[in-house]
C-alpha cells in the first residue's frame, strides 16, 4: 500500500482471506458439531450442572457463525489502515454494533441468550460485508479473475466438502466416544461395588 501497489494489496488480502475461510470454517463447524462435549469438558463441574451445559450449547453455536466473519475482518481493517482510510473500519464497527443492538432489541424476548450471540454474529457480518464493499471501491476485487475464478470456485466446493466429512466424522466420533464410556462407566462401577463389599 506504501508503494501504491494496489494490486500486491489485493494479492495478499486474497490469500489472507483463502487462509481465514480455511481455518475459520473448520473452527466454526467444530464448535457447532462439538459444542456440547466442548462445554462439557471445560465447565461441567463444581456448580455448573448438565442444565446449564444444555442451556449454553445453543449460546455456542450461535457464537461459531460470526467466527468467519470476524476472522475475514482482522484480514480486511488492516488493509483499510494501511491506506489511511481508518474511518471505513471504524464506520463499519459502528454499524455492526448498531444492528446488534437493533437485532438484540427485537429478538431478545424470543430467543434469549442464543438470540444475542447470533446478534453479534450478524453484526460481524455485517461488518466484514462493509468493509468487503469498501475495500472493491478503492483497490479492486480481491478475488480470482477470469479462468482463475472457476478454480477458487471449485476450491470453495471442496472446502465445504471437507467441512461436511470433518463434522460428519466429529460428530460419530463424539457419539461413538459417548457410548463406549457409558458401556465403561457402567462396568467399572460395577466392579468397584463388587470389590467393596
């Protein structure tokens, strides 16, 4: 952006953007697949009940649709800094948290605690929607371009693909895991019972 190499600044915007689409979808269809074991495991004990484990893993999985999006924004602000355009980040961010708070205010009564975390995942996205927006207007689309567009579109078919395989695999694993250690448990209390008398 220093030199005014406008389309360097699109390169290396597009391929931080391919590396945040890869890592962020695995994350964020992680969570979703995985956000009952993941609560489980990191708070169920002490005077956090099964319950609360049942009321937070909605609350999570709202919270893993804005891991794209907030990710594909600490890819684009920057790029905005470096072009000395600091207001289109900052309006962006106020825009987002603006349709939080619209979002929230609607929404709130019907759908509770998962209604405000999915209020913050679309305010990300529209976040990362303005700045995408701005960001075409004043170097230029960030993406492929001609026969290199087929490509990234076919690159996008198969990272849904390993997605789907991803979450498909996590989720049997979890319930196989789930069977095999209630099927243990069961034994071993048995035999504990028996080796007590």
């Amino acid at each position: 952006a220093a030199r005014g190499d406008a389309q360097a600044l699109r390169e290396r915007t597009a391929e931080g953007a391919r590396a945040a689409w890869m890592l962020a979808t695995g994350s964020a269809v992680g969570l979703v697949v995985l956000a009952e074991p993941v609560v489980t495991v990191l708070f169920e004990r002490g005077m956090w009940s099964p319950g609360d484990t049942r009321a937070s893993v909605p609350i999570v999985r709202a919270f893993a649709l804005g891991v794209l999006p907030v990710s594909l924004i600490k890819i684009y602000a920057p790029a905005f800094y470096s072009l000395d355009r600091p207001a289109v980040p900052v309006l962006a961010s106020l825009a987002a948290i603006a349709s939080n708070l619209v979002w929230s205010a609607l929404t709130y009564r019907a759908l509770g605690g998962p209604g405000l975390a999915l209020g913050i995942s679309a305010g990300a996205l529209l976040n990362y929607a303005i700045l995408r927006v701005w960001f075409v207007r004043l170097v230029g689309p960030a993406g492929p371009r001609g026969p290199a567009r087929a490509s990234g579109f076919l690159q996008l078919v198969a990272l849904a693909a390993s997605n789907l395989a991803m979450a498909l695999i996590a989720w049997g694993c979890w319930r196989a895991g789930v069977y095999l250690f209630a099927g243990l448990q069961g034994r071993l209390h048995g035999w504990l019972a028996g080796a007590c008398r």
